[in-house]
C-alpha cells in the first residue's frame, strides 16, 4: 500500500503564501504577472470571489527563480508589493 501522503491540486492563497514565503499579496501579484495558475470561482451574487493557486505551477515558479537564474526578480516582487517600494 502507498503510504504517501496526498497533496491537494489547488491551494488558497493563504496556504500558497505559507509555502512559498511570502505575503497573499506576493502571490495576487505573481498570478495577475501569469507567473502562477490560479482558479477564480465567484457564485451568482456573491461578493468576494474564491481564489485557489495551482501547486504544481506555484512549485514549477519557486525552482525556477531559486535555481540562480531569476533569484532576485522574486524578491524584487515582494518587496514591491509587500512595502510599496523595491
């Protein structure tokens, strides 16, 4: 038997946030950027929409920038959207 434990497809920006360690706002920004896939569901009437961030896109995103090649524009995204300023 596989003892594996079972990794969720999608994940809130909150959980997403956490693994990737940085702020929500990080990631709202890397998706509007397209650098990550995410899912927006909003019902008929409802207000505030439900984001989910794909995890394979959000990892795939990680090792490309902390493989050398990119380092710095991540950081750079985070410092502008988590202080205004780079």
């Amino acid at each position: 038997m596989d003892t594996k434990a079972i990794e969720p497809e999608w994940l809130k920006t909150t959980d997403a946030a956490k693994i990737a360690s940085v702020s929500r706002p990080t990631i709202a920004n890397w998706i509007h950027r397209g650098r990550i896939k995410a899912f927006v569901h909003r019902e008929r009437g409802q207000i505030r929409a439900t984001v989910l961030v794909s995890l394979s896109s959000l990892r795939a995103f990680l090792d490309r920038h902390s493989s050398g090649g990119c380092e710095g524009e991540a950081s750079a995204d985070a410092a502008v959207t988590e202080g205004g300023r780079q």
